[in-house]
C-alpha cells in the first residue's frame, strides 16, 4: 500500500502559522507605537510579546520539517503586515 503524503493543513500546522502570526503582529505593533511615542500602547504590546514568547519557547522547537517552518514563517510574515497596518490604523 502506497503511503500518502501528509496534509499541509493539518491542527499542528495551522497552530504553527497562528502563533507566528500573533508574535510578529505584536511584534510590529510595538514597533509603530514606539515609532509614534505611544507608551502605553507600547508598554502593553511589549508585554504581550514577552507573555507569547515565553509561552512559545518551550514548543517552537519541536516542531518537525520544512512544512512546519513554512507555516510558521508564512504567519510571522502575516503578522509583520496586519501588525504594521493595525498599528497605523490605531492612531
């Protein structure tokens, strides 16, 4: 019997894009508050990327292949554009 390929979008992949997207949505957030002197908007994204990170640290490592690595790059690179857009948007 022929072994099929797994699915790109699988729950393991879709939480990798997830929490990509969301580190680097505040990340970029952060970056436009700081940019425009709003410190307490940067205050509490920066606290928001310290919680998340802290909480990935102990799992991003485990995760399996190149699929896995794109999805969670293909969200940060989500995050980078809705963090920034959201982040102007928010003024």
């Amino acid at each position: 019997m022929k072994k099929s390929k797994p699915s790109m979008i699988s729950i393991e992949n879709v939480g990798l894009f997830f929490r990509g997207w969301l580190i680097v949505f505040f990340v970029a957030l952060n970056t436009v508050f700081i940019a425009e002197a709003s410190l307490g908007k940067a205050g509490l994204s920066g606290f928001m990327i310290s919680m998340l990170w802290f909480l990935n640290a102990r799992t991003a490592g485990q995760t399996s292949g190149f699929t896995g690595a794109f999805c969670y790059a293909l969200g940060a690179a989500v995050g980078t554009v809705t963090g920034a857009w959201l982040g102007h948007a928010w003024r």
